[in-house]
C-alpha cells in the first residue's frame, strides 16, 4: 500500500513507520491517523513482523497535531482510539525520538513500549500555550510515567524539557548522542528479535491491563492469564535449549 504521511519498511522480522511529513515538522493532520491505522493493521496481520519502530526525522518525531486543519469532534475520537490500538498492539513499538516531540506527538510516543531519546530531543505538552487540554490521553498517561506532580507541571506550563531531562524523569528508557537515535533503537530491536515473540507479547498484555487495576486484583488476573497460556512450541524449545546448553531458536509458534 503506498502511503502519503507515512513511510514503511520491513528489514527481516523488524518493521519501521516513519512520518513523513517533515515540512510540518510530522504534525498529525487529517491523513495521517487513518494511514497509522492501515500501516498498524498490516504489521498486525504480517507473522514476519516481531518488532516495531516507530520514528520522524532529524527535526521532529512531531510536533503535535496539525493546527492549520480545522477539526471536526469525530477526529478526536478518532485519534484516541489510535492511540489506545497502539498501546495495546500485541508486538512491541519502540519510539525513536529526535528532535519535536510535543502535544500529540508526545501523545502518540506515550503510547509505544519503550522510547529512546535524542539529547537534543525536546518533550513537552505545549497545548496549554494555545488555550487548549492534551486530548489524546496526554492529561492521564503522562501522569502514569513520570508521576502527578512532574506531569502537571509539564501540562500547565506547556514548556519542554531535552532528551536528558526526560530520562532523568523516566520519560525515555534510554538518552544517546544526536544522530544516533535510529542506531540505538536498531540494536535494542535486534535483542527483542532475540526474545520469543509469544512470550514477550503475554507479557506485554499482562503489565498493559494490570496497571489498570487495583495490585491486589491485578496479581490474581496474572496468575490466572499465566496459567491459562498453552504451552508454545517456542516454550518447548526454550526449555530444550537450556538443558542442551545452546542458543534457543524461536519461531513465533
């Protein structure tokens, strides 16, 4: 399928998105979401497809939604449940962050498993600096992250903070030299590929609903999701491998 916002590849079992719309610096417009939605619908159904990146360019990952389109309340809704499909997307996004990450941008990497930042990468909710509320979930995953008072003060003041910061705060898993973003987040895929996708997908379902739940009810639903997974062929193998004292070979099955 060719895409106008986005660009994707597929390099083995590793799979990138890059938006593309660099000169406006990979703001969501109209076009966007629905192709994020038909690249996401691609990888989902595509059992050669372990690991995503998700990333922009140089200047920007983005810098939020496109404030020159006049947005009906349905596009809202419509970015929302975005997101939500992302978050929950059972192969794990890595976000490769450079430059912008603002508004729904930041939204958007909020929704991916891991995000690695540029140095010079610059994070913010700048809505409020526009009389507007992050509405794509920024008011309630920010606050998960980077805990209640760190995220209200990143929402009321709508100023950004670099790469450096928003590691320190656990914005970003990871912080590396500009230029080297897509490199990191490469190398961090391959050790993933190294990982059974099955088992890694579980345990992805485990920690995104659990966070939802009180920690008493969110260890009981564990127990019981674990213990209710079949036994996978990369399982068997794993245990073979281990007493064979050699590399395990997954295959997804």
């Amino acid at each position: 399928m060719a895409y106008q916002t986005i660009i994707y590849q597929k390099d083995g079992r590793l799979a990138t998105v890059t938006l593309n719309r660099p000169h406006r610096l990979n703001a969501i417009d109209s076009v966007m979401p629905r192709e994020l939605n038909a690249v996401f619908d691609e990888m989902e159904q595509d059992r050669e497809v372990w690991i995503v990146i998700l990333t922009g360019d140089d200047r920007a990952f983005s810098a939020g939604a496109d404030i020159r389109e006049d947005r009906p309340p349905a596009w809202l809704r419509g970015l929302n449940k975005l997101f939500n499909r992302i978050e929950a997307f059972e192969k794990p996004v890595i976000a490769a962050v450079n430059g912008f990450c603002l508004g729904g941008g930041l939204e958007l990497a909020l929704c991916c498993d891991i995000i690695i930042a540029s140095e010079t990468a610059l994070f913010g909710m700048a809505e409020m600096k526009i009389g507007a509320i992050p509405g794509a979930g920024g008011t309630q995953r920010l606050p998960r992250v980077v805990g209640t008072l760190k995220a209200k003060e990143l929402i009321y003041s709508g100023d950004p903070i670099d790469g450096k910061e928003a590691y320190r705060i656990s914005l970003a898993n990871k912080v590396v030299p500009p230029g080297r973003v897509i490199e990191e987040a490469r190398k961090l895929a391959l050790t993933l590929l190294d990982r059974p996708p099955l088992t890694m997908r579980t345990a992805k379902h485990c920690v995104n609903v659990g966070m939802q739940m009180a920690l008493p009810a969110a260890l009981e639903w564990a127990e019981a999701r674990i213990a209710a997974q079949p036994p996978t062929k990369d399982a068997v193998e794993g245990r073979l491998a281990f007493r064979e004292k050699r590399k395990p070979v997954w295959r997804g099955e």
